[in-house]
C-alpha cells in the first residue's frame, strides 16, 4: 500500500516537472532571435507574416519571410537582445517589445503571436531602426 502510495506521490511530481519545464513559444521565439536563428524562428511564422525590417515592409509567405530574416541575420549577427514587455492581449494574442543589436545597430523589436490551429504563429514581425 505504501509503495503504491510513493509511486502515485512520484508520478505525480514528474508529470508537474515536465509541465513545468515546457517553454513557451514567446521564450522560443526570444531565444531564436537571440542566437540569429532564423530556421527556428521562420517555424514560428504564419503561412503569410507581416515582416517590417530594413529594406522589407510587407506581406510574405512564411517561405520568404524565413529567407528574409536568414538574409538579415547573416549580414547583421546579433550580439544581444532585451526583453522590455511581453504580455497577452485581451484576445489571447501574445506580443513582445525590446531591443535587439545586431551588425553593430540598435533596432526596436515587436512581434506578435496569435493561435492558429491550436498553436501560436507570428502574424507580425517588426525590426526597426532606433
């Protein structure tokens, strides 16, 4: 009795944990663009994303977009990013405001998420100059 007892106790803990150590798109996104990751975060497009960076300011398929943003990481690496305000929007959109550096310039962040069958994409991608 006992050990099933300390067994039940034990899964139970675990399934918290691993719950727990799940990160959240927003925190992959982050890391993503902290490493110049531009693979790991095109997968967080939508089929068609707002884009707006230097030289960029449309509508692309999630296809350009994620070349878009390899072209600017490769010619731009980034060398540090913060974190101003993150949140949820009343409508369950997630949104992200900071600062990135990269290539030696200071530019603004905000991207926006917002649940597409079932999961969080970036429907808006913004980099700009400061």
């Amino acid at each position: 009795m006992f050990r099933l007892f300390g067994l039940l106790c034990i899964s139970c803990i675990l399934l918290s944990l691993t719950s727990f150590i799940q990160t959240s798109p927003v925190t992959e996104v982050t890391e993503a663009i902290r490493k110049g990751d531009a693979e790991s975060l095109g997968k967080y497009f939508n089929d068609m994303v707002d884009l707006n960076i230097p030289g960029f300011k449309d509508t692309y398929s999630k296809s350009q977009g994620s070349r878009i943003i390899k072209d600017f990481f490769s010619s731009r690496p980034v060398s540090n990013v913060v974190v101003n305000k993150d949140g949820t929007s009343p409508d369950g959109s997630k949104f992200v405001m900071g600062n990135i550096t990269a290539g030696g310039k200071k530019y603004s962040l905000y991207f926006l998420m917002r649940k597409s069958q079932g999961e969080f994409r970036i429907y808006l991608f913004q980099l700009q100059t400061e």
